[in-house]
C-alpha cells in the first residue's frame, strides 16, 4: 500500500465516518451551550492540528477561523502563542489544556494544567473544550493515516479562489461540525 493506494478511512468505512461527524456535531452543541465560541473553538482545533502535524485539518480550521473572524496576525501567532500577547488568559489555558490532550501519553492532563485550567475555565467549559479536542485528535488520525492532501490554493500561496478543502479531497467532506455554533 503505497502513499497513492493509501487506505482512504472515511470512504472505506463511512458508517464510522458518519458516527464521528456526527460525535463531532454533539460536541459542537456541547461546546454551544458552554459557552465556548467559534474563536476559542478554531483556536484550540489549529493547535491540536499543528501538534498532530496534519496540515489538511490546520486547512480546514483556518478557513473557519477566518469566517470566525479571526485575523492572519491571531491565526499565524497560534504556533507560538507562549510568546506571543494576543491571547487572553481564557485562551492561553484552553491552548495548554490542548497540549496536554495531543500528547496525552506523555502525561496524561497534569496536575498543574487542570488547575490552571479549572482556575479560569468553568466545569462546564472543561468539559466541552476536553470534548472538542478528543474530536479534533480523532479527525487528525483519520486525515493523517489517510494523507489527505492539501494542495496549494489557485492563484499561488495564499489564494483564495480555490475550492474549499472537501472539495480539494476528492468530494470526501472533511467538515468538523464542532465548529458550528
């Protein structure tokens, strides 16, 4: 199984496919009615990705972060964000707990991050930001295991007449409906 035969999971075995997207919408209401919004959301699902080192879903949550509202100079400082003055306190712990859930294995959630996190998150918001990236993780292996492609845009880097990503994948939608408010 070469990199151009590679097992396709969500066309392979869409009834699974279809039991995460729709994981993924209960996690979105969820995350709603916490009270996180389409920014923190695509925040945490960048940086997930990021970490994970699956370029198809950075694609996906950038083009929803920016019809979230989120500007290049937010989006571009999320990598870096320990550095970097444009996250709020709320956001920075949200990030951290990111962290923690993408490598999970080496520590599980420590100590100290689920008391920063439980210092400035509510209960609530925990708990639907801890299902957002259990979710986000999940389409990360898929897309990876899968190397969904993410080709340049039209128009060279940075255009933005192509077609979305579902569209780029070969009509595979790839749509987190975690991001919906």
């Amino acid at each position: 199984m070469g990199e151009e035969r590679r097992v396709h999971l969500s066309r392979s075995a869409p009834e699974a496919y279809a039991a995460l997207r729709s994981f993924s919408t209960t996690v979105g209401r969820l995350a709603a009615d916490a009270g996180i919004d389409a920014r923190l959301r695509e925040i945490v699902q960048i940086h997930a990705s990021q970490l994970n080192g699956c370029a198809y879903c950075v694609r996906v949550h950038v083009d929803a972060a920016v019809a979230a509202g989120l500007s290049a100079d937010v989006i571009a400082q999320i990598a870096t964000w320990r550095e970097s003055g444009v996250f709020d306190d709320r956001e920075r712990a949200a990030l951290e707990l990111t962290e923690s859930f993408t490598f999970i294995h080496e520590d599980g959630i420590p100590d100290e991050v689920y008391d920063q996190a439980g210092g400035i998150l509510s209960e609530q918001e925990y708990v639907a930001l801890s299902w957002v990236l259990v979710a986000i993780n999940a389409f990360n292996r898929v897309a990876i295991a899968g190397r969904y492609p993410v080709p340049p845009r039209a128009g060279g880097v940075g255009g933005t007449d192509a077609a979305p990503p579902a569209a780029a994948s070969g009509g595979t939608a790839h749509v987190h409906p975690a991001v919906a408010p």
